[in-house]
C-alpha cells in the first residue's frame, strides 16, 4: 500500500502487502487499539472508469459492516478521502483470514469437500437471511482457514435480493444466466454459483454457463444452452451419484428448477456428509478429487 495512504488510518500500521484485486492495494496491517491483524483495501480513482471499484468497496462495506457468522468476512471501517465532493481514495478494513483460497487448496477426500460445501451453503443462507444475495460465488472468493472452516470473501458485487443490475457481472465459469440477462437476482443466484463451484471442485473442469469464455462478449450473451455439460459421476466415477445430481440441479438454467434456497441444498449435503461418516475411516479418507483442475476466468 502507497504510504501516503497510512495518515488516512489513525490507529492501524502496514505491515505487508498482499497483492491486488477490483482496482485495490490489499496489505496486511494491524489494529494498534485492538492488537489484531487486519486486511486494508486501498482504492484510488485516477480514471472515470476506477468508479466501479470505489463503488464496489462501497458496496462490500455497506453489505459486511452488519455481519457476524463465522462463514462470512467481516468488514471493520471505511475511511473515504473526498475532493471536490467527490471520493478520490477509498480505504476498506476487513476481517483477517489466515488461510488459502479454495482455488488453491481444495480438499481432495469427499469427506472434506463435503464440510467446505456444506459449511459455504450455511454461510450463504445466514447471508440470505440478512436480505443479500452474493452474486460472485467462486474458488477464489471462499477462503479456507489454516485453523479450520470457510470464510466467505468479497461482498462487491452483492446485492438485495430480488434486485435488478444495470449491467452484467460475475464470473463466466460460474455466472447464473439471470446475471447475464440483467433479471432479479435472488438466492437461487447463489445456488447455481456454488453448484458451478462444487462442479469445478469435484470435476476439475468449468460448468459450461450460458456465457462461452472462448467468445466474444456479444456473441457468449447469444448462447442459451448449457452446451452439453457432462453429469459429474461421469467424468469422475468417484464422486456419489447424489452429490453429481445436486450440482447438476443448482446449475438448472431455469430459476425455478433449482433447490429453492439455500436451506434445500444443505439438506442434502448433510444427509451425504452423515452417509460418509458411516463409511470406515479407510473409505472416508480415499480422494476422489481430481489432479488437476482448469484455471478459472476472470470476472466481467
């Protein structure tokens, strides 16, 4: 993080820099008060087109200030530095997480994809409770403590349930086709997200989506269909044919044929979790996870 930014954070010390990501400087610092670590987003607009990043730290501050479950990042502070009436500099400070991203480091036995999966849909129904909906569920956006369980990140591009964009966002290996054509958004939004997610995982490959990452924008807009995407048991004979048929149900192009909410879909991920746990600690601990997986794309 530039140091010119640290005046504007009395009480905290950069420690490190993290890396980038939405336009920001992400860094390691500490909370001096508290004698916590913390993660401080630093957003600068220097081109009208930087307006969307400042928008989305807005936005992720104003949707994680009122969280508190522990599957879902907490947001501290936003500290915004104005001239001529207008936000030049944004500084968002969050929950740190010491862990991996679930791109990353995925758990390769189905006991322990099963508790990641079960433990996001947890954290997305406590979000549905509190009115939002994700809209970004990915790899890159669930975090997997050293210490145990998930922390859901990156609340940018969330929004209330049953809103409408304006313009398209997401991830093209994951985005639900209401994101692409600019319809409500809703909890079922996060359910075929994470089902795109849990395909990845299990499988090793993208959930063809009704946008083709190989196409130009206008033309991926143009296609309908879910182009052939093969059952998951069928490209991973380990995976149970429960969990391939969840998945394929959360990635239902039509809203309505998916699990209704977040509470069907950990229905059914506890009841597999209780069926493993029966299974000897030989044949629960087996991976079924594939070797390698395709890189996911970045978001539009």
């Amino acid at each position: 993080m530039p140091t010119r930014a640290i005046p504007i954070l009395p009480g905290y010390e950069v420690i490190s820099r993290l890396g980038r990501g939405a336009g920001a400087v992400i860094s390691l610092a500490r909370d001096t008060e508290r004698g916590r670590p913390v993660v401080v987003k630093h957003v600068v607009r220097r081109r009208p087109e930087d307006d969307r990043f400042i928008a989305q730290a807005e936005n992720e501050y104003a949707v994680a200030r009122g969280l508190s479950h522990p599957h879902l990042r907490r947001c501290y502070d936003l500290v915004r530095l104005r001239r001529w009436l207008k936000t030049r500099e944004l500084v968002l400070v969050l929950e740190y997480v010491d862990g991996e991203r679930l791109e990353d480091e995925c758990p390769a036995d189905l006991a322990g994809i099963l508790r990641v999966f079960r433990q996001v849909a947890e954290g997305l129904h406590a979000l549905h409770q509190q009115g939002f909906a994700h809209a970004d569920i990915k790899p890159n956006n669930i975090l997997l403590p050293h210490g145990g369980g998930v922390k859901i990140i990156d609340f940018g591009q969330s929004c209330p349930l049953g809103y409408v964009k304006q313009r398209i966002q997401g991830t093209p290996d994951f985005i639900a086709p209401e994101q692409v054509h600019r319809a409500e958004i809703d909890q079922r939004t996060d359910v075929y997200n994470l089902g795109a997610t849990m395909y990845w995982v299990v499988t090793g490959k993208w959930f063809r989506t009704v946008v083709s990452v190989a196409q130009p924008m206008a033309t991926r807009i143009a296609l309908e269909s879910q182009r052939g995407n093969d059952p998951p048991h069928e490209l991973n004979a380990r995976i149970p044919l429960p969990l391939s048929r969840l998945i394929l149900d959360c990635c239902e192009n039509a809203k309505d044929r998916r699990p209704r909410d977040m509470r069907e879909v950990l229905s059914r991920l506890e009841v597999m979790e209780h069926m493993v746990l029966r299974e000897p600690p030989g044949m629960r601990a087996r991976p079924i996870a594939p070797a390698h997986r395709e890189p996911p794309a970045a978001s539009t």
